[in-house]
C-alpha cells in the first residue's frame, strides 16, 4: 500500500468542516483513490440531505469510505445527533482485507468519528454475513458488478426494519429501503445498460433522481 493524504472542505449552512482522507495510490484489490464522481454524489448528498437523515446507513465498497465521513459530519452538523445518536448510525463494508479495514479505521480516528465507524468484511455476491440486515439506506459510488445486484438483492429484499425506527420515510418520498449511487466513471453505454437491466431482471426497481444519481429499490409487490 502507498498511502496519500487529501484534505477537503465541506461547506453546508453556511459551516466549512475539514476532512482528511488517506487514499491508497496503489492496492492489489484497487487503486482506492476519490475520483471526481465522488464530489458530484458527495455534492448531490449534501443537496438533499433529507435523504440520509435519520437513516440506518451502509456504504458498500470505496476502500476510503469518503461518504461514510461526510455523512456522519453533515448530519453532526445539522445537530441530528444531539437527541438520539442512533440517528447518524452509518456501517462501512469492503473486501476482506486488512489493510483496507485499517485504512477505513485510520480515517475515522483523524476525522474525529470516534469509536470507529462498524464494518463488515463482505465481498459482493458473496453470502451477507448479517442474515438480518437492517439497514434502510445502501449508499455508493463504485464501478457497479453483476456480483453487486446478488448483494444488493439479499439487502433490499431481507431488510427488517428495526424496532427504532417509529417513522416511515414513504411519506417524505424517500423509500425503505433503497440503493442510492451516482455513476460519473467513464463506462461504456453498453456496460451501464447491463448493470441497469441486470437489477430489473432481479426484480429491482431503478429510479433516475438527475445529477447520474439512481435509486434502486425492491419492486413492490
């Protein structure tokens, strides 16, 4: 691993926060570097924050878990935090990999979240390890593979939610439970196609919300 330290700026309400991400430049499983999607999406979350409020939250994939940090900083910073904690309540998953593992730990500890962010060893398509997930929001900005939908299928359609979460977000136009991720990378027409097709063939439901952002959610019944 080569690691490179990138800071950044986030500015909501009028309130600049500072983060601090170890990326590597080099990894046997990716190149875990912030491509400029990243911004676009991390732009768009900020836009719509009502979309992460009060959310039970799992970023799927990045290596450096950028979102992860920003998330739990933003909803810090709307004071969502200060009567329940539960309410900024984010788990970062990733390859089974312990470098990757201490690199998320790494960026929580400088970016003040502390205890570390929880984190599961998964890899797509892989059994989930949480046979019963309870988690209402799926967040990512990652190149999307076949073995994703097999992921995100067991997620969206296993989701129970959990006996703290007393209000529905249906009434707000958020569904429970969704997928959101933003496709900025350079990928072929054809590769997108695939991925999008491959989710409705699974019985999953894609939504464009503009910006390249997509929400993908189980089909009701």
């Amino acid at each position: 691993m080569i690691p490179l330290i990138r800071g950044f700026r986030l500015f909501v309400n009028g309130i600049y926060k500072e983060l601090v991400i170890r990326e590597f430049s080099f990894h046997q499983m990716n190149a875990n570097l912030l491509w400029p999607g990243t911004f676009a999406f991390a732009e768009w979350l900020i836009q719509n924050k009502s979309r992460i409020e009060s959310k039970h939250i799992i970023e799927l994939g990045r290596q450096v878990h950028f979102f992860s940090f920003m998330s739990h900083h933003l909803l810090v910073y709307e004071k969502v935090v200060i009567i329940n904690r539960f309410l900024v309540d984010i788990t970062t998953s990733d390859y089974d990999d312990e470098e990757i593992e201490e690199n998320i730990a790494h960026n929580c500890r400088i970016n003040g979240v502390i205890p570390v962010l929880p984190h599961i060893k998964h890899s797509w398509g892989d059994p989930f390890p949480n046979p019963h997930p309870e988690w209402d929001l799926i967040i990512a900005n990652v190149k999307q593979y076949a073995n994703l939908i097999k992921t995100l299928c067991f997620l969206l359609n296993s989701y129970k939610p959990r006996e703290t979460v007393a209000v529905s977000h249906e009434a707000q136009g958020v569904p429970q439970p969704a997928f959101l991720m933003s496709w900025r990378r350079r990928i072929g027409k054809e590769e997108e196609s695939l991925f999008f097709t491959g989710c409705e063939n699974a019985g999953l439901q894609v939504q464009h919300l503009g910006s390249r952002v997509y929400c993908v959610t189980p089909t009701k019944p």
